[in-house]
C-alpha cells in the first residue's frame, strides 16, 4: 500500500528555554496505529546553535519514512519577511530570514526546528530525505499547521485543546480519519498534534488527493539553512 514503513509526527519544543522539554513523538504504520514517544534535545551545542551530529543522531530517522513536523522548518528567502508558502497558504507568520539569537523573542518561532531539518538534509546518514522533489509521493519532509488543519477537520468548535473535551473532540477527529490509538486514553495536547503531522503524512501515501503540498524548499549554501520549506495543507482548506 505505501512505500514508507512510519510515518512520524513531532510537536517540536524550544531546546534554548532554560528547562528543554521533550520532543512529542507520533508514529503511525501504514494501517494508521499511532504510538508516541519522546525525543530529547542533544545538549551538544555550538555558538547559537546546537551541533549538526548530535542532532541527526537524536533524531534520527529511518529508510522510507515521512516526517512532518509542527513548527517553522525553514526560513524566508533572504530580504524576505514572510515565506512564499506561508503567503499562498493565506497564514503568514513571522518567519525571519536569517536566525534569532537564543533568547531572542520571536513569536511561534522554533529556532531549533531549522537548525535541525538543515541538519536531517545534509546529513549523509539520513539521505531519504528527499526535500528537493516536486513530487508529494517521494517528498519525505515537510511542515504542517495543526491549528489550521484542526479548524478544517472540525465541522464544530472543538474548544480549547488545553480542556479534557477540546483534546477527546480532536483524538476522535483522528479516530474517525482512520487512525486507531495504541492507548484508549485521553493524549495531551501535544501528543495530539504530533499525531496530526504524522496523519497527515500518512494522508500523502494513503488518500494523496485530499492533500496538497505548499512551497519548495532550497539551501542557502552560505550558512546551509533551509529556505521556503514544503508545508503540507489539507486540499480545499483555503
């Protein structure tokens, strides 16, 4: 049925607030079962940064597998305040074109979520990769807003995802999606959407029309960051 054996969701965290929480992790197999774990930031550090290896290591991914992630995974084109997939998508966020120092505010912004997907790219261990592919059906990295596809899910306010019934409401939006949790418990928020990046990564293999796949990403080989980023989105959303 699909070419890729997970289909892995992360709900990514700040690795420079002065406690780094864990990474929520949801993988889901080809007949939609989700289960969740954790990924923890490397504590190996370069200036403003965070070590290239370390990261591919702790994140590390396997043959086939589709990744799709809740946060910002590249920056705008230089000169540029708002990404060009953000700006088809409707939702223009803030999305700097160069990276804010530790510590810098910046609103929604996830500086450890670019350092890591140029990490994942250039990586020779992690070749699967394939960022530069037109394609959704060989793409292997992308981008979602869960807040969004939430909203397209729902044919109701779901209510706040920080109440127990905004969390039951969008574990059974996946459930009747086609995915079957592991644990008949109620998830966390985060755990929620890890789980919706990783169904709609499952979405590109499973039912690839009722997707679509915004931008294309390219390394700026100056400082080898990821510009633009693939944002996945459902069809007819916008």
């Amino acid at each position: 049925m699909t070419d890729a054996h997970r289909f892995v969701g992360w709900d990514l965290t700040d690795p420079f607030a002065r406690a780094p929480r864990p990474v929520d992790e949801a993988i889901v197999d080809g007949d939609g079962r989700v289960r969740f774990s954790q990924r923890v930031w490397p504590s190996a550090r370069e200036r403003y940064g965070l070590d290239p290896e370390a990261l591919a290591e702790a994140f590390a991914v396997g043959p086939g597998d589709v990744v799709v992630v809740d946060g910002p995974q590249a920056l705008a084109n230089p000169g540029a305040k708002v990404r060009d997939a953000e700006r088809k998508l409707r939702a223009p966020g803030r999305t700097p074109d160069v990276l804010p120092v530790p510590g810098e505010p910046f609103a929604g912004f996830v500086r450890g979520s670019v350092l890591l997907f140029a990490a994942l790219r250039a990586h020779v261990r992690v070749p699967m990769l394939d960022l530069d592919t037109p394609s959704l059906s060989h793409a292997r990295l992308f981008e979602a807003f869960p807040g969004a596809t939430w909203r397209a899910l729902a044919v109701e306010k779901l209510g706040a995802k920080s109440t127990p019934e905004g969390r039951a409401r969008r574990q059974a939006l996946l459930e009747a999606s086609g995915l079957r949790f592991e644990d008949s418990g109620t998830c966390t928020h985060d755990q929620l959407d890890a789980a919706l990046c990783a169904w709609l990564g499952w979405l590109t293999r499973t039912r690839p029309r009722d997707v679509i796949a915004v931008g294309l990403p390219l390394t700026r080989v100056a400082d080898e960051t990821l510009r633009e980023g693939r944002i996945l989105d459902l069809l007819g959303r916008r």
